[in-house]
C-alpha cells in the first residue's frame, strides 16, 4: 500500500480548457447571432414590400416550430460521425455557407430589381433559417467534445456572455441596420458569417482536437452510442425542460417589458430586456463557478426556483422591477442559460452531445413561437395570465430537473 501523501490524496487538475477553439465555437454562434438579427429585421420588411403581407404571420412562428426538427435532426446526425477529424466541421462548413451566399443572392437581386425575385423571397427565407438552425447544434457540441467536464461551465460562459452582449445591443443593431439599407445589410451578413466560419476553423487548427471519454476524462472520444429507452426518455425530458425554460426566458425578456409601469433608469433607448441581458453577460463567469462547484442539474433548479421567486415579485409589483431586480434577474438568467446549455451537452449518453444541443435549442425557440402564438407579437399583457403562465413554466422545469436526476442516478452517471 502506497503511503499517505497530501499529494496523492489530492483531487487531480483538470486539463486545461482549449481556449482557441472554444472562442472559435463561440465566435461563429455570435455570427449566427448576428445573422439572426439581420433575417429578424428585414423579413417583414421585405415581406410587405413585395406583396406577402400574409405571410407574416406565419414566419413569425416558423423559426420555432421548424427549429424543434432540424436542430435534434442536425445534431444527431453530426453525432453519427463526431469522432472523426472533420466529422462536425463539415456540416457546419456546408450550413454557414449555404446561408452566406442567401444573404449575397439576396443582396444582388435587390440591387438588379429581378423579375423573379419576388415569388422566390419566401423559399429563400425559408432556405436561410433551416441553413442557420443545421449549423447551430453540431457547432455547440463541439464544446462537450474537447472541454474537460469539470471545466465546461466555464466555457459556456463565455458562450452566455456573447449572447447577453449581442442581444442587448439588438435593438440598436437592428436600427443600423435599417440605415444601411436591405441590399447593404445582407452583403454584410454575408461577410459576418464567412468570418465566423473562418474563425471556427482557425480555433480548430490552433487546438489539438482532444476528445473527453464517458468518465469526464480527457481520451479518445468514443463513437455515439446507441439510444436505449431510457436514453429516450432522457432526451424527451430534456426537450420538456427546454420547453419551460424557454417559457421563463419569454416571460422575463419579451412579456415582462411589456408589462412595465415605468422605465427603470438607464439609456433612452434601452428596455428592461436589454438591461437584463447585459447584466446576464456579466454575471455569467460568476454563475458558471457556481455551476461547477453545485452542478449542472442542481444549478439549473436552484436557477429556476429563485428567477421564479424574483419574477414574479417583479410582475405584482405596481411600478414594475427597479434596476436592482433587473440587475438580480440578469445574474438568475446567466445561471439557468449557463446550466441548461452545459446539462444539454452532457446528459445524453457520450458522442450524443449534438443531439442533447439540438434539444435544447429546439425547445427553447419553439417555447418563443409559442408565446408569440398566445400572446402576440406586441400589445400590453396581463399580468394574471403572464403568473398563470409562470407557475406553469416553472413547475415543468423543476419537475423536469428532479427526473432528469433520477435518470441518471438509475444510468450510475455522476
């Protein structure tokens, strides 16, 4: 028997965390982001301008409930050949520049004025969101593959601080780009996504590609394995969790400004969503330690039950939340994006990690179309129905958390 040694009886060092890579993953979701934000401007801009005015209700919701099948479908697709060199990138590569060269077709043929640009707007739309949603789950898992586990809160939240940025200077983004003008506007997206691509595969190159094994370890990454019914069942619940969380993310960054009796102090432009999103970004590399000294699941149900408590003071209160709740709802938000992305990459069986993104993904974009289903896309809300459906969102997502645990206490999975 070897002799005691603090040395030996210390907990190992993690692997260091592939920092170029993971910038390069995060780099190309803020592109896609960004994207995002382009398509979001121009689509009923454009709709309208060329006589599909009737159409705008339906592609308002179209990205959710298109989401919840190419986003699982991209991913576990890509899981199918994650344990080759390029078996991710590929995809990815072909996705991002399919959606590229949209946004120069599309800024070409505004500036030519062709004829049959008019009926093919809608296919191209369409053409585009699917392109976007193929790239963004293989590029997500690429994050579970290389980032030792103990660590990997770390690295989505670099991920959460990218989309707390970007989301809270949209508004501004979207103004500017309708200063631009649309054919302008595209020509850069385009340019937007051939960087985020570039810095992808730049991130690749500089990183050795080392791939964890199923005991957290940094090896070999093993092949996907088989989905059992148990598997299933995870996943199911994890799409059902996604769901809720989606609900609560609604509630607090569309429905709540919607609600406020007063702006809380801050730039004339800025709302309360834009406010919360950027102290999310800064709270995020706290809340990714939290995460990794609590855990992803009990992070994520603790995240849950106080952003709840806080929101729903929020939505009784007559003069709305303050800037100190706003603040204190930005950190509770960083804390149950962070754990849920962090939870999606690791709770289904190890080489399934696209396949847990695109659950995750899906059931948070189609949570949003189904809010803007039942509640619209503008107008004041109620403040009754917005805790009817608070109660209900949370109780999903806290039941969902406690069988998601007991899965993978019965699977032995720490």
């Amino acid at each position: 028997m070897k002799p005691f040694t603090p040395r030996a009886s210390a907990r190992p060092e993690a692997p260091p965390i592939p920092w170029r890579l993971v910038g390069g993953v995060v780099g190309l979701q803020a592109c896609l982001q960004l994207g995002w934000i382009v398509y979001s401007t121009y689509q009923p801009v454009l709709l309208q301008r060329f006589g599909f005015t009737d159409l705008l209700p339906v592609f308002a919701l179209l990205g959710g409930f298109l989401g919840l099948v190419v986003e699982p479908l991209s991913g576990a697709l890509s899981d199918r050949h994650g344990g080759q060199a390029r078996g991710r990138l590929l995809p990815i590569t072909v996705a991002v520049t399919v959606a590229g060269l949209i946004f120069l077709t599309t800024a070409a043929l505004l500036r030519q004025g062709s004829p049959w640009f008019s009926p093919g707007l809608p296919w191209l739309m369409l053409l585009w969101v699917v392109a976007v949603q193929w790239a963004s789950s293989p590029n997500l898992a690429q994050l579970n593959e290389a980032v030792p586990l103990r660590t990997l809160p770390l690295a989505v939240a670099l991920l959460t601080v990218s989309q707390g940025l970007i989301g809270a200077f949209s508004s501004d983004l979207a103004r500017l780009a309708l200063r631009l003008g649309p054919a302008a506007t595209f020509l850069l997206g385009a340019l937007v996504l051939a960087l985020g691509l570039a810095v992808l595969r730049s991130g690749r190159a500089a990183s050795s590609m080392s791939f964890r094994n199923g005991q957290g370890s940094v090896g070999r990454q093993r092949l996907a394995a088989p989905l059992g019914p148990a598997d299933l069942a995870q996943g199911a619940l994890l799409l059902g969790l996604a769901l809720a969380v989606g609900g609560l993310g609604q509630i607090l960054l569309d429905l709540l400004p919607r609600l406020a009796r007063s702006a809380p102090p801050g730039p004339e432009a800025w709302g309360p969503g834009s406010l919360l999103l950027l102290c999310s970004a800064i709270g995020a590399p706290l809340t990714a330690r939290a995460v990794g000294r609590w855990g992803r699941l009990p992070s994520l149900a603790a995240g849950i039950l106080l952003l709840a408590g806080v929101l729903g003071v929020s939505l009784l209160l007559p003069q709305g939340p303050g800037l100190l709740q706003l603040a204190l709802l930005g950190v509770l938000h960083s804390l149950v994006v962070t754990s849920l992305t962090a939870t999606s990459l690791t709770v289904l069986p190890p080489g399934r990690s696209g396949l847990g993104a695109g659950l995750a993904l899906g059931g948070t974009g189609l949570a949003g179309s189904l809010v803007r289903l039942g509640f619209g896309a503008s107008g004041p809300v109620g403040s009754g129905h917005l805790l009817v459906l608070l109660a209900a969102t949370t109780g999903t997502a806290l039941v969902g958390c406690l069988l998601l645990a007991g899965g993978r206490r019965r699977q032995g999975v720490a």
